[in-house]
C-alpha cells in the first residue's frame, strides 16, 4: 500500500470480488486514476478469477505515482498517461497527452490504436465522472454495500437506464445501460 495509515475500506464480499474479477478477465484494459492508486495501490489483477490480466492503464498527470506501487511492478503491461515526459521502462509505456483538451478522448483514441478496445473503469470519483460526464461509457456496474463508510468520498450519479439487479450475499448489484445504447 502506499497509504499505509488508513487501509482500504473493503466493501466486497468474496462473491462479489470474483465477478470483479471475471469482468476483469473478459476486458482487454483496465483504468484507475491516480488517487486510486494512491490511496489503495490496486494491483488490478484477476487473482480471483481465472483468465486474462488486462492491460493496466493510470491516469498521472505530474508522474506522483511512487515506482514501488503494484501498478509499476512491470509484471503486467501498463500505459500511464501523463504530461510529463517519462521514460518506458519493460512493461511500462508513457504516454503524454494535453489534459487541456478531453483527456478521455485522448486515452480512448491511444487505446484504440494499441488494438485494446474494450476498457473497464474502476475509478476514482473523478475518473468515472469525466467517463460519465461525456457520455463515453455504454455500461456501469454498481455494488451496494450493508456497510456504512460514515464519511468518505460520495458514489457518482449515475444517469442512465437500469438495466439489470441482483443480490448477492447482502449486496445489491446493479447494471445500467447509457440511455442512448443499444446491446
């Protein structure tokens, strides 16, 4: 971890972080900003599944990730977007875009050219309300938890149409489908 004081609050149960995981396994990247990496040090692995690791993909605009995080461990290859120049190290590329000018769209068009066209975003907050926010997103899984943070970081909103819900050991799962997409 690279926030070693306050540890990761864990909302999954076991059953659920599977699904994670086989979601994980049947997409070709997976995106978290930099805050999540630096509060949680996801290793965004499909250890609970069996299957495919996605190419990892970071937002760090001022290159603030520290080199001992699992997400630049180079076991699995890695695009951290950033606008700072940056050396590729094995397993590693950086990529330097402007973030004055739609950063999502930046990433989706390198992504797209690297042939990896199915994407999962994590998070953070900030990170799933600019996918949100520009409409580039065709499906949102939310877990519900009996657990209770007390204060914390609220969910985004999410404004589209509920495709699909379940319960799963005390959770409740939820899909939803941009109002506008059509499987």
């Amino acid at each position: 971890r690279t926030d070693t004081t306050h540890p990761p609050v864990q909302f999954s149960s076991a059953e659920t972080r599977r699904i994670v995981h086989r979601l994980r396994a049947e997409v070709a990247a997976i995106m978290v900003g930099t805050n999540t990496v630096l509060l949680d040090n996801p290793s965004l692995s499909v250890r609970h599944w069996v299957g495919h690791a996605p190419v990892r993909v970071a937002f760090d605009r001022a290159l603030r990730i520290p080199s001992s995080s699992y997400i630049l461990d180079g076991t699995v290859r890695t695009l951290i977007f950033t606008e700072k120049p940056a050396e590729n190290r094995p397993n590693i590329e950086y990529i330097q875009i402007d973030f004055e000018q739609e950063p999502i769209q930046q990433v989706l068009s390198a992504l797209y050219e690297r042939k990896l066209n199915s994407l999962m975003v994590e998070g953070g907050r900030q990170l799933l309300n600019s996918f949100l926010r520009t409409g580039l997103w065709d499906e949102a899984r939310v877990e519900i938890s009996p657990n209770k943070l007390g204060n914390g970081i609220p969910a985004p909103m999410i404004s589209g149409r509920l495709a699909g819900s379940e319960i799963r050991e005390n959770r409740l799962l939820k899909r939803f489908k941009r109002d506008d997409f059509t499987d």
